[in-house]
C-alpha cells in the first residue's frame, strides 16, 4: 500500500493539475489513504486479504498510466477518460467519476479474482474485505461530487451536470463488480467464455464512460445537447 500511494504522489505532482488522469488520481489517492488508515486502525476485517486486494486493485489503475506512457492500447473501459483527459467542456467531476467508473466497474471484479488466485481461497473469502473496502469508496462519492460540482447549488435540477451525474451509482457499480468477479471465478476452468466475458464487461463500463464525459460546455443560446432532452 505504501509503494502505490507514492506512486500516486508522484503522478500527483508530475501531471497538470486540469487534466483528467490527474483529476481522477487525486481522487484515487484520498480514498486509497482512508483505506490505509483503515487497515491501520483494524477496521478491515482479514487485514492481509484486505491489503492484498487494496494493493491488486490499484496496480490495476498504475498499470493503464504505464501502458498509456509508452503508448500500449488501453482496455476500453479506460479509453474515455485517458483520450478526453485534456477535453475543455468536460468538468472535473465528469473526469473523476468516468475513473471511477473504469477502476470499480471493470478492474474491481478482475483484482478479486486475481487476489483469490494469489491467495489460494474462494472469492467468498474475501467478501468481507471487499464490502468495507466497498464501503469506504460509496463514503466517499458524495465528498467527491461535492468537491468538484461547480457553482452555487449543485444540486440545481435544470443543470445537465447534476442529470449526468446522478445517473451514475458507486454502489451499484460495486454491486455489479461483486456479481462479475462471482461469475468470472465460476468460469476459471472455462478460459475462452472467462475472455468472452470480460471482453463484454471492458465494452460495457467503456460505455459507459463515454456518456460520463459528454462535454457539457454550450455557446450561449444554443440549444441543450440531445442526450439532455432525452433526459427531460
């Protein structure tokens, strides 16, 4: 846990402060340090399964900026972000969200399995320390959207933002993640339907996140972006 948080740290002060990765890896590194004060504290339960799955989880993360630094194709669910990274209609609640969607909505399942894997045991083993980690991520996503929601009253309900956001859960996106890593480790013994899956999971949270980034900037007196209407 220690060498990603310095990992963060350092990407913290290598990347522009406005660009999207770094607006996400901020966020990243303020949860990742709660659930270190976690493990600290004991409140985590298994603490070495904990930390393992903490750790597993955000090399996942550590591993697109390495890919995307030497130009390796990233998995599609991390392609929004990483290619709208520097877009000037996109706010940076959008940039956190569309990262989180990747790490949780994909990488979660597949750092479960993984960690299950390198520890000899059943993912059910593991629940535990899933569900609090879990717990920490859905404790923080209102402190994010309130950090990063511009203006006044982000909760202003003709505003595209607050409809674009408050589509997307963290919870039920963990939720999901539970549920794709369950089925993933049923197929271990069948490894072309595993790679069918997970190519479909990659596709669908990649979707996702591309909604998430619609950018929301309009000249003045232009008509709402579709997707709003359709919203209406």
């Amino acid at each position: 846990m220690d060498r990603v948080i310095a990992r963060m740290r350092s990407l913290d002060e290598e990347l522009p402060r406005h660009d999207g990765v770094a607006v996400f890896n901020r966020t990243y590194l303020t949860v990742t340090l709660r659930v270190r004060r976690h493990l600290a504290d004991g409140l985590l339960p298994r603490p070495r399964a904990a930390a393992a799955l903490a750790a597993v989880f955000a090399h996942r993360y550590l591993d697109v900026v390495d890919r995307d630094a030497v130009g390796a194709p990233l998995p599609v669910c991390w392609r929004p972000l990483f290619r709208s990274r520097h877009h000037p209609g996109v706010r940076p609640v959008q940039f956190a969200l569309a990262g989180i969607n990747a790490h949780v909505g994909h990488d979660l399942a597949l750092a479960v399995v993984a960690t299950a894997r390198s520890l000899g045991c059943e993912p059910s083993a593991l629940q535990g320390a899933f569900d609090r980690i879990g717990d920490v991520l859905v404790e923080s996503e209102e402190g994010i959207r309130e950090e990063l929601m511009p203006g006044p009253d982000p909760l202003d309900v003709t505003d595209p933002l607050t409809h674009l956001v408050a589509g997307w859960s963290m919870e039920r996106s963990r939720d999901a993640a539970w549920s794709a890593a369950r089925l993933l480790w049923s197929m271990r013994r069948l490894p072309e339907l595993a790679e069918e899956f997970t190519e479909r999971l990659d596709a669908g949270v990649g979707l996702v996140g591309r909604f998430l980034l619609t950018p929301l900037e309009r000249r003045p007196g232009s008509r709402p972006a579709a997707w709003s209407l359709l919203c209406d």
